[in-house]
C-alpha cells in the first residue's frame, strides 16, 4: 500500500503548491478514498485570496487534527480504495459522495440530529485534508454509496445542493408558494431547481449575469430580473409579478443591498431566508414587525444527502448543467489562482483526480419534474 499521493495543499494566501504529502493507512472507523471530482467554491477562493478565514494555521482542529498546510477541496466525490477496522457497509471499489462536515456525536447539537451545527464544527478541505488529492482519508460516517445512476462528477456537486435542499428547508416554503431567489450563482440555481421539485407555483430570479439569468430561465424560473436595469428597483418588480409579494425571499449574495431588496420582496407574514454569508446587517425593525417578517438563517446541511442522491438517480434532479468545466489536478494551482483573481470564470469548476478513472456509471435517464417530500 502506497503512503504518499499528489495533493493540492495551501500554506498561506497566494501560496498553493501541488506537492507529494504522506497519506496515512486509515484508523479505526476510517476510509481511504480516491477522490475523483472536486467542486472550486467561493469559500476555497477567499482563502487563496486574503486567507485564513477557516482553514486553521496555528491550532489543530479539533476533530480532524489538521491545520495549515492543508489539502483544499470539500465538494468532492471518490472510490473507496481501503477500509479501517470497524468500518461497515463500504468497500474497496464502492463509488461515494462527500458529505464533508466533521461531527463529535456527543455535543447537544449532535445528540438532536443537527450536526451541522456541531459545538466542533469543521469541514474536510478546510479545517482538514479535503478531496484534491490522490488518496484523501475520511471519517466513514461521511460517505455516501452512489447508486450506478449516479455518475461521480453529479456527486460532487451534491455538495452545494445539501446547503440549497437546507435552505428551502428551513424555509418551510410548500407547493403553491411564491418564491424570490436572489443571486443566481450555484447555490441559487439549486434552490431553484428545488424550489420546482417542491412545487412552488411561481419563482422570480435576480441577478446581474445575463449568462446565469439565460441559464435560470432553461432550468424552469419563471420570470428573471437584471437588478440594474429596472425603473424603481428590483423589489417592486418581485412585488408586482408575485401579486404583493413572495412567501420567501432568498438571500443568496451575502451582501446588505441584497438583504435590503429580500425584505422589500417579501409579502406580508413571509419569511426572509439567508443563505449568503455576511457580516453586519441591519434592517428597518418598524417595517418587519408590522409585516410580521420572519428572518431565519440557513447553514450548511443535515440528512440531505440520501433525498439528493434519490433525486438525481429518479432523474428528477439534473445537475449536470453544473459539471461542464473541468480541469485536471496536475492544474488545479494555475486554474485555482485564475479563478480567486478572477482571470477566469464559470458557473462551477471541478478538478478532475485519479478516483475518475475508476468509477464507471450509467448514464442518467430524465424523467418528468414531480414533488418531493417534504
Ligand atoms: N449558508 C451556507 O451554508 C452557505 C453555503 C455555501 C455558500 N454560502 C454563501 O451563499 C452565497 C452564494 O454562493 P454561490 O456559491 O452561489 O456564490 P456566487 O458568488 O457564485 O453567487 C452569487 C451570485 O450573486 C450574484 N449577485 C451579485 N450581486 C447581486 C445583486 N445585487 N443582486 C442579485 N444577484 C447578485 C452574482 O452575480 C452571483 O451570480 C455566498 O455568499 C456564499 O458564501 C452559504
Ligand atoms: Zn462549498
Ligand atoms: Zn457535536
């Protein structure tokens, strides 16, 4: 058994190399996989950019022990290569997706299910190796076997639609509702798409790219907005198109202005859903409160992968709309540093590794949009 594999590793802000590290045998209740399909995210981005923001650099992580240089890549898909003692129900061969959050199992938050808020939260790629190497070692608790409908490069991007299936979610958004979506980057589009599969009556989509509003519209958004091309803003065209308002607004930018426009979407008795990551926000209490608006708060995922990886295997849920650009590893410092200095764009890049090779599937078969559960 080999110790040593290529991985693309950060050390510090500007600085990835792709470089040979030490891979460990896997542990007791671990696995060691080889990752084939590797999601770039924003979040990957601003390390490159201004980093540390969570990759730890002076202190181990608590549960993956990991810390600076660390191996990128948390939206990843992989064949198992090897199994720990303990582990059951994978083995050498079986095809997975990455459901990349640590979890203690003892914390209050893990005791009720919602691990993804864990009191030592993390995520592998971030606060530990994550997916583009050659072998990564992984926790079996987050590993998925794929169904042979459900090709490796749609499992990476499994990822990004858990924190979309959360967010609708939490929304408790049902058949018949309204919807606005703004920010119509990945996780926005995904939320569309889920909205759909929910059954929501109409969906309005706000964003600047002509390219992503052409994109939203072909995945079955009803109506999209150029927020700078509109008389009295953006807000009253949601308004007037939804007959007084959304049942839910999505934020998905992370940004005041985008907030401001969430509220000013939202019907009277809605609910404002954040998605996008930002810091202060304020808000006119007056205006909430006498519209009754709830404000909540969506992060990350818990018990999404299993409904996810059913959808795509039904063919209900396509997402290879988002699996079109791809890169190999031996790239993956020159296509990453593009894109984080935006020489280089794209709805969502996967670098491809040695797991890809391995892993053959069955082509999908598309059938007709029908409700999911609840
Ligand atoms: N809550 C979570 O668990 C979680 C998880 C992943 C990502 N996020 C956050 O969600 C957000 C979206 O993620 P993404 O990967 O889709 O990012 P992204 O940057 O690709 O998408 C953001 C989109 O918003 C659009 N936009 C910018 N200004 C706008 C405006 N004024 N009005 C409407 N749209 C505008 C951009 O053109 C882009 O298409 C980010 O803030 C990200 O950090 C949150
Ligand atoms: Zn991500
Ligand atoms: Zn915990």
């Amino acid at each position: 058994m080999t110790n040593t594999t290529t991985a693309l590793r950060w050390h510090a802000p500007g600085d990835l190399r792709l470089e040979e590290v030490h891979v460990r045998t896997p542990g007791v209740g671990e696995v060691r996989v080889r990752p084939a399909y590797v999601g770039v995210c924003g979040s990957d981005l601003h390390e490159i950019v201004d980093g540390p923001h969570a990759i730890p650099v002076s202190r181990p992580h608590g549960l993956s022990g990991g810390r600076a240089p660390l191996v990128l890549g948390h939206e990843f898909s992989a064949v198992v290569e090897s199994v720990g003692p303990g582990v059951e129900g994978l083995a050498p061969g079986d095809r997975v997706a990455v459901e990349p959050n640590y979890r203690c199992g003892t914390c209050a938050a893990c005791q009720s299910g919602r691990y993804h808020v864990c009191e030592h939260f993390g995520f592998a790629g971030l606060m530990g190796d994550g997916g583009m190497a050659g072998l990564a070692v992984l926790p079996s608790y987050m590993l998925h076997r794929l169904p042979s409908r459900v090709d490796l490069a749609q499992a990476a991007v499994l990822e990004p639609a858990a924190v979309a299936l959360h967010a609708t979610r939490r929304s408790g958004i049902g058949a018949g509702d309204t919807a606005v979506v703004i920010g119509l980057g990945p996780v926005g589009l995904l939320v569309c798409l889920l909205l759909r599969l929910r059954g929501v009556q109409t969906i309005v989509g706000v964003e600047p790219s002509e390219q992503r509003r052409a994109l939203a519209l072909s995945m079955g958004v009803d109506h999209v907005i150029d927020p700078s091309r509109t008389e009295n803003g953006p807000a009253d065209l949601v308004r007037k198109l939804l007959g007084g308002g959304a049942t839910v607004s999505f934020e998905v930018v992370g940004h005041q202005s985008t907030f401001d426009m969430a509220l000013a979407s939202v019907r009277s008795g809605g609910t404002v859903l954040l998605v996008g990551l930002a810091g202060g926000l304020h808000f006119d209490g007056f205006a909430a409160v006498n519209a009754e608006i709830t404000i909540r708060a969506s992060v990350g995922y818990n018990d999404c992968y299993p409904e996810l990886i059913d959808l795509v295997a039904q063919g209900q849920l396509d997402l290879d709309p988002f699996t079109g650009d791809m890169e190999p590893l031996a790239d993956a410092v020159e296509v990453l540093n593009d894109l984080a200095r935006g020489r280089r764009q794209g709805l969502k890049t996967l670098i491809r590794c040695a797991g890809a090779d391995i892993g053959a599937s069955v082509p999908t078969v598309f059938t007709n949009v029908s409700q999911v559960r609840t």
